[in-house]
C-alpha cells in the first residue's frame, strides 16, 4: 500500500519504519528543512522517502501524489494541522483511509469524519484506559472505538459482587448487539463458550455496540 | 410520430426520467456521472432527488443526492443543515472530488452552482 505520513517526528518516523519493514511504500512529509536534510543525510528510517513541504497546502498534497495514496496518517505535533491535513487529504483527494494522532485530549471531539478523520488515536485517552485497566475491578474499560463509536472493544475485571461471577456464559442472557470475545484468568487467555463459567477476577473482554452497553454493565457489574 | 407515441408508452416512468434527465445535462460541458472517475477533479451536474440531514457524531451533516440519469452522486456538506437554493428538485453542477463509500459516490463538500 502507499502511505503518506505527516510530521516527521519521532512518532511519524517511527510509523514510517515499522510499516517499510512491512512490505509498505512510506513518504514522509515534513516542512522543516533540518529535518528533512538530517534525515536525508543519516538516510533513516531506512528505504522511507521524505518530502520537504507544508501538508497544510493542497499543492503540496498533490506533488505527494496523494490522489493515489491508500493511507494518510496526519501525526505532527499540532492538533490544528492534523485537522486539516486529514480535511484536505479526505475532501481534496478522496484517500480512503485517514488515520489523525490527537495531540491534546481536548481536541478528541473534532477528530471524526466531519473533518475527514476515519481513525483518531488520543495518547492520553489510551494511557488512562491502560491505567484503569490495571487499577479498576468492577467498572467498564474502553480500550478501543470502532465506526466512530459505534462499537467499542471493552474490558471488565469481575468483583467479588459481580452478578456474573460462578455463571455460564449462555446462561447470562447477553444481548444480541454485544459479544464477550475472551475471558482472562490470571495467565491463560480463554476462548469463550457457551458453557464457560466466568469467576471472580476474571478479565471480560466484550465487543459491544452502543445501544448494548447498559445491559452489558448490568451483568457483569451488577 | 406514431411510433415515437408507442415507444412512450411501453417505456416505464422510470426509464423516461432517465432519458429526460440525460437530454437535459447532455448539452452543458460536463461529465455524465456513471462516467465520473474517483478520486480527480471532476465536474458532474444533475437534478437533487434526495436531501436530507444525517446527523454524524452529533454534528449536521447536510446529503444531497444527485442524478443525471447516468447515475447519481451524493453530495455531503459537513456542519449545515440546510443551504439554500439546494432544495429537491433543483438542477445544479457540482465540483469535487469523488471518492468510494460503501459503493456510493460521495463528494465532500464540493462547490456548487444553481442551475435555473
């Protein structure tokens, strides 16, 4: 696939290398020219090509040849840039996928197809999530969003009061709009069945759509 | 003349909107829909056979949907409710940029010009 990354920092160079590894064609865009001639001199990451421009101008999106690029991934540092990157990439040269980095947790809520954006990830939103994921039994952990929020993949830990704690999975009732798609007890990963009985600590990871997300918190949590 | 009255006839309603429409849009300089390319420029025209106010994360979201007879083109106009002269029924030419959503042809945000 040909994938255009803005801001050559360290997380679009990082992303540049990891996908070059994978078989991917990589440009990196980038207005600074020290930047640029650094990474053109120390040739890294290795195989990726750079382009020295504002991604911010269409003009500059067009010598990119954007209109034949499958991916673009807006991650500089500015929130403001990576909003218009991913409108013009969207709007301007129909890019099929358009991935944003969220910068400032604030700005989570403009991240969506309003502004061209199919896929926003939010650092801050992921720690909090990992953070609560390992101090929280009992409560309902988003872990990731799906078709703008949609569905979400999310996580609970079991407590002692749990309503769900020594009962079959097919026995729950679970509704139909939401699936438990691994259960965690200690060490093992557990590929839910039926006949599966859910204990107290266990991990339940659940695909959950929006609407099913209450009648999820009333089994598992109580 | 009549045998243009019986070709009329046994056409569906359908079938003559399609013809009325391609007749209409044939003579200005633009592309028939169902021959517009995704992802370039493109400049498309056509009668509004749908508007309506999709709402995409809690935000308006204006769609309009547009056809030639060719084909139709769905015009999306993020953050309005309603923009005026864009109303059903009304011929107008779009410019943009297509691209493919789940098999539609869809234009975000593309300029537009009223057609009397």
């Amino acid at each position: 696939m040909r994938v255009v990354i803005a801001g050559g920092g360290s997380v679009g160079k990082f992303i540049a290398e990891q996908l070059h590894e994978g078989g991917h064609e990589v440009l990196i865009v980038d207005n600074d020219h020290a930047t640029v001639a650094r990474a053109l001199k120390n040739n890294e990451p290795k195989g990726v090509a750079w382009f020295e421009a504002d991604a911010c101008e269409i003009a500059a999106l067009a010598d990119a040849n954007l209109d034949k690029a499958d991916v673009v991934a807006a991650v500089t540092g500015d929130d403001e840039d990576n909003l218009v990157i991913s409108l013009l990439a969207k709007q301007e040269f129909g890019v099929p996928r358009v991935v944003a980095r969220v910068n400032n947790p604030k700005n989570e809520w403009m991240f969506n197809e309003t502004w061209g954006v199919d896929v926003s990830v939010s650092t801050p939103h992921l720690i909090t999530g990992l953070v609560q994921e390992a101090v929280t039994e009992g409560s309902f952990v988003r872990l990731l969003n799906f078709e703008g929020g949609k569905a979400q993949l999310a996580e609970v830990t079991l407590a002692d009061t749990s309503p769900a704690n020594g009962q079959e999975i097919g026995e729950l009732g679970f509704p139909r709009d939401a699936n438990i798609v691994a259960v965690v007890r200690g060490d093992r990963v557990i590929m839910p069945r039926p006949d599966t009985i859910l204990r107290v600590h266990d991990e339940v990871i659940v695909l959950v759509t929006a609407e099913a997300g209450d009648d999820v918190r009333r089994l598992l949590i109580g | 003349m009549l045998k243009g009255l019986r070709d009329r006839l046994h056409t569906s309603l359908d079938d003559l909107d399609c013809a009325r429409l391609q007749d209409r849009f044939a003579c200005l300089s633009i592309t028939p829909i169902a021959d517009a390319p995704m992802r370039q420029p493109i400049v498309v025209g056509g009668e509004i056979k749908r508007v309506l106010i999709a709402p995409h994360n809690g935000m308006a979201t204006l769609e309009i949907v547009v056809g030639d007879g060719t084909g139709t083109v769905t015009a999306v106009f993020s953050g309005r409710r309603h923009i005026a002269g864009l109303d059903h029924g009304r011929a107008v030419v779009l410019e943009g940029v297509a691209h493919d959503v789940k098999g539609k042809r869809v234009i975000l945000n593309p300029a537009y010009t009223l057609l009397p």
